[in-house]
C-alpha cells in the first residue's frame, strides 16, 4: 500500500509542469484592451451595415401571409401521416362504394378524422414548443389556423378522390346530394373549431366542435324526420339546412382568420 502511494506521489510530481502550461489564468485589463485594439478596424467595417440594419427594423413589418405559412406547415408533416391519411381514405371509400347507406357513413367520418388531424399537428400544449411558436413573425392563432387549413385542404382533395369513385361505383347515389352532404359539415365543423377556440381557448373550441358534431347528425336528421313526412320534403329541407351550415361555416372561417391577425397569444 505504501508503494502505492509513492507511485502515486511520483505520479503528480512529474505532471505538475506538464500541466500548469494547460491552465488558463484569468484575463487582465491590458489584454482586454489589446484585444479591442486590435478589432477596432473590423468594428469600423461594419459600422454602414449596422445602420442599414437599424434601417430596415424601422421600416413597417410586412403583413403576414396566411398562404405562405399554409404551404410552409404543409411541408412540415410527416410523411407517415399522409400515408395513414390515404389509408384510411381508401378504406372508407371502399366499404362506402358497396354500401346502400354510404351517403350517412362518408360525411359521418370525415370530420371526426378532421378533428384528429387538428390534434395531431396541435403542440401547443408543449412547453418547449410554445416558447418556439412564440417567437416566430406571425401571430401564434395565424400559425394554427394554417394547420387546420392544411388538414382541411387535405381532407376535402381526398374525400372528393372518394367521392369520385364513389358515385361512379354506386349509382344509387345523388353526386350533388352526397358531395354536399359531406362537404357542408366539414366547413361547418372547421369553422366552428376556429372561431371558438380564437375566442374561448382550444379546448371550448374542441368541445364546441363535439358538439356541432352532435348537432349536425344526430338533432339535425331527427329534426327534419319529425317535421316531414315525404321523401321530397325531407330531401328540400336536408338541402336547405346543408346550405346554411356551409354559408355558417365559411363565415366563421372568414372570421378566425380575421381574429388571428390580432391575437397574440392563445
């Protein structure tokens, strides 16, 4: 054990020098000014720039651009959710195509994948990822707002993919009747999200969607059964609804995008 320590002693004596030249010793108030001499030249240099610099930081922002930050976040999703997108879309459409009662499974289905699109690209909730989103140049409820609108877009080329081999697989159905069926509600729903959660927060914004959900094929149809009894009847005031959510829905888009503009925060 005394050898040990010996060796050890030995051991540290032969690197003390070899290892005094690595230390580093605190900077005095000669160097300090060597080192601003010497870059005095550069800070000339750059002096014209920095008034160009200042200049521009003058000058008023340029208004943001919600079709730039759509194509932007379009290029941000993964490709898996494409993929699982398409799936889901041509299993749909496939068990759609064959059924007798695909005009009420198609509209039922594509806002609910909506809402889970808009989920899956809201990370808002992360700490981390608030602080990134709000220090970016555009309001953080314009950044969201082109996430919905891209899940939208999305959702609305792939239905009418469906749509079109639908009606062409099934000719018992009304291709003007089954597009708004679908079509209108998704507007709707989208809308509605938007417009409450730019004014109640996400989470009212998601509850409310629920509940137009709800209202648009549950109290809807039951409505128009109670007051109706012929088929044409039933067809004209479905028709009329339809159209009346979809002028609701576009507004209230219309509306979130305007808000988005002045929020600042969500």
């Amino acid at each position: 054990m005394q050898n040990i320590d010996l060796e050890l002693e030995k051991l540290e004596e032969d690197l003390e020098q070899p290892l005094k030249s690595y230390l580093a010793t605190s900077p005095r108030s000669e160097d300090t000014q060597k080192l601003l001499l010497s870059l005095q030249d550069s800070f000339d240099e750059l002096k014209p720039s920095q008034v160009e610099f200042q200049f521009d930081q003058d000058a008023e922002p340029a208004k943001p651009s919600l079709a730039k930050q759509c194509i932007n976040q379009f290029s941000s999703y993964h490709w898996a959710y494409w993929l699982i997108s398409f799936l889901i879309f041509a299993m749909l459409t496939v068990i759609s195509s064959g059924s007798m009662e695909s005009d009420s499974l198609f509209p039922i289905v594509v806002p609910i994948y909506l809402l889970f699109g808009v989920l899956y690209s809201y990370k808002t909730w992360n700490k981390e990822m608030r602080m990134v989103e709000s220090i970016t140049p555009f309001p953080p409820a314009l950044l969201l707002l082109s996430k919905l609108l891209v899940i939208l877009v999305v959702n609305i080329g792939l239905s009418l993919l469906s749509t079109l081999y639908i009606v062409q697989d099934n000719t018992m159905i009304n291709p003007g009747t089954f597009l708004l069926h679908w079509f209108a509600p998704l507007l709707f729903l989208t809308g509605l999200l938007a417009f409450v959660m730019f004014h109640k927060g996400v989470i009212a914004g998601f509850i409310a969607a629920l509940f137009g959900w709800v209202l648009t094929f549950i109290v809807l149809p039951y409505t128009v059964f109670a007051i109706s009894g012929e088929a044409f009847q039933q067809n004209f005031l479905f028709v009329v609804s339809y159209l009346v959510i979809l002028g609701l829905g576009v507004g209230m888009l219309f509306l979130s995008y305007r808000k988005s503009l002045r929020l600042s925060y969500l």
